[in-house]
C-alpha cells in the first residue's frame, strides 16, 4: 500500500515589498508557508484561519482568501511522504510576532530565488505559480482499457506520450497493461519517460497490472486511486475511452468547477470529443453550464497544442463564491 500524503492547508501572506511570509518550526531547519494539518471533518478554509491564528496571533478573514491552487511535493520534514497542500491568499494583513511552535519568521521575496532552506513545497509549486509559471511535471490522463475500433487512436496516444517525455512531463495514469491505457504507458516508458501507475489491489489481483512502470502504487479503493490520480498530476487529460473515463473527467472538472482544485482538464483527439463537446454547447445555452466553465476546457488534437494550452491555462472563478463567506458568517 502506498503512504498516504499529508493534507495541509496554508496561507501565502505578504508584505508591502510583496514579499511572502515563510515560518520555521521548531526543531526543524526548512522554511515554509504558515498553516498546518486540518481537525477531523475541517475544511481547508477553516484550517487555514484556525493555523495562521494559532501560530501567527493573526485573525484572517475567511472571505477575503483566495484559493491559490493544490499543490503536490515532497514532505519538509518527513523523509519519503509527500504532501498536498490547499493554498490560499490573503490581502496585506500586519503580521508582528509569533506563536505556537514558531521559531523563526522569513520574508521571502518570490522572484529573487531561495535566501533560506525552503521547504520543497514553495520551491517546486506555489512560488512558480506566484511568478506566473505554472508547474507542469505530471500530467494525469484518463483513457481507456480498450483500443478502440480503429489503429489511430492507439497512434496518437503514443505519439502525445513520446511528447510528454520529450518535454520532461511525467504521464499518472491508472495503471492497465491493455487498450489505450498500455499504449500510452508503453511509449512514455520507451520515449525515455516516467510513468506512475496507481491501481487498487483488488484490479492487481486480476493481473492487469502494468508491472515495467516507473512506480505503480497500489491502493485499496476506486475513491483511493483517483484521489491520488488527483494528487500525482498537475493537469487532466482526457483522452477516448468509455464510461469510466466520462466519470473521471468529470469529477475533475466539476472539482475545479467548484474550486477544489486549479488544475487545466484538457480533452485530447477533438474529433473523438466532437458529440460531447455539442452537448456541453447545448448545455451552455440552456443555462446548465456557465461558459467561463466551458470555455476553460483545453481542447487539443496534436501534442504541442495540448502542451502549450495546459501551460497557458488560466482557473475560471470558483461557481460558488458564498461558501467561504458563509463560513465566516456561522464562526464568528
């Protein structure tokens, strides 16, 4: 089984030079963004007020932060677990002192590099986001078990995954040995690149298991593996499969609909999504789908176009801006 991450939530908060506030634990060496671990059935948004209090003596207002995006990296502290953490932003607030476990403040300024020992999290993730270059080390595609009717579906997955290793872009997918899923492992893996698989056990047992991948992790539920699916890829891709590749697409973009996460979803082979693209057109036009929603998928029919398109996306506004406001209202 693999180690499950550590979900965190924190705060990028800066000064009237637009540097970002970075903390160091006690007993720890790295510095990172103020926040920490949720309680049990917290939302993200509430751990990040009830951290940054705890540990900065700073009461944020929940209505003003926003949602930076959730990243994935390697743990500060904790050799070989990694974490995921939900950003967020809030305007200029005075921060004075510290709390809690806080040894040390550091204003750290985004565009001039590391000064101090930072915590992979800002180094990897969130400060390239905050200069305005959007990480894009892993991409998580959704495909099917099946090749389809004609040998050119199997052509052009192979051909977006040489791509992906060529640009340096790890492919997570979900692990088979069969259909579109092989073939977009096997060239990745012959075109030089990593490919992490993650499948749940009871689908291992069956032996449909890739077993020449970079690294497959073996979880022990559906909900499990596409969770971490979520967590591995710094996009989505979709290309042809059937009714579990709907299901996966859209449950990420109806997460980032909802502003869970800030990740492209892309569909790839646009004569393949043709029908499912006139029906969310259908759906835009009788009020169902907003169309900064519909206008956010990145819709590509040749690797350099999809590449450039996930690297250049930009999050439309989360559909429902009251939840956050809300919150603040009941808790205080």
């Amino acid at each position: 089984m693999v180690t499950s991450p550590i979900r965190v939530s924190a705060v990028v908060i800066r000064d009237p030079r637009g540097r970002v506030l970075t903390v160091r634990k006690r007993g720890t060496s790295r510095f990172m963004l103020p926040g920490g671990k949720p309680e049990s059935g917290e939302h993200p948004l509430a751990t990040a007020v009830r951290e940054v209090a705890e540990e900065l003596e700073v009461a944020l207002r929940a209505k003003d932060l926003r949602l930076v995006g959730t990243f994935t990296a390697d743990a500060a502290n904790e050799p070989g677990r990694q974490v995921v953490a939900t950003v967020y932003e809030h305007p200029m607030i005075a921060v004075t002192g510290s709390a809690a476990e806080i040894e040390e403040l550091y204003w750290l300024d985004p565009q001039a590099g590391d000064r101090v020992n930072v915590a992979p999290l800002l180094t990897d993730a969130v400060l390239p986001t905050l200069r305005g270059q959007r990480p894009l080390r892993a991409v998580t595609v959704f495909t099917g078990a099946a090749p389809g009717a004609e040998p050119g579906y199997a052509r052009r997955a192979a051909e977006l995954a040489a791509a992906f290793a060529e640009a340096g872009i790890d492919v997570v997918y979900g692990g088979g040995n069969v259909g579109l899923m092989g073939a977009i492992a096997d060239a990745a893996l012959t075109a030089g690149g990593n490919v992490v698989g993650v499948m749940p056990q009871h689908l291992v047992d069956r032996e449909v298991a890739h077993r020449d991948l970079t690294r497959l992790e073996v979880v022990g539920s559906m909900h499990e593996r596409k969770l971490r699916m979520a967590d591995l890829g710094d996009a989505f891709v979709a290309l042809p499969g059937g009714a579990g590749t709907l299901e996966e697409l859209f449950e990420a973009w109806t997460w980032l609909q909802l502003g869970i996460h800030t990740k492209p979803v892309a569909l790839y082979d646009a004569q393949f999504w043709a029908p499912l693209v006139s029906m969310l057109d259908h759906m835009v036009t009788q009020g169902f789908i907003r169309p900064e929603d519909r206008d956010g998928l990145v819709i590509a029919s040749d690797p350099d176009g999809l590449i450039r398109g996930l690297k250049a996306w930009a999050p439309p506004p989360p559909k429902w801006r009251s939840w956050g406001r809300g919150w603040s209202q009941r808790s205080t």
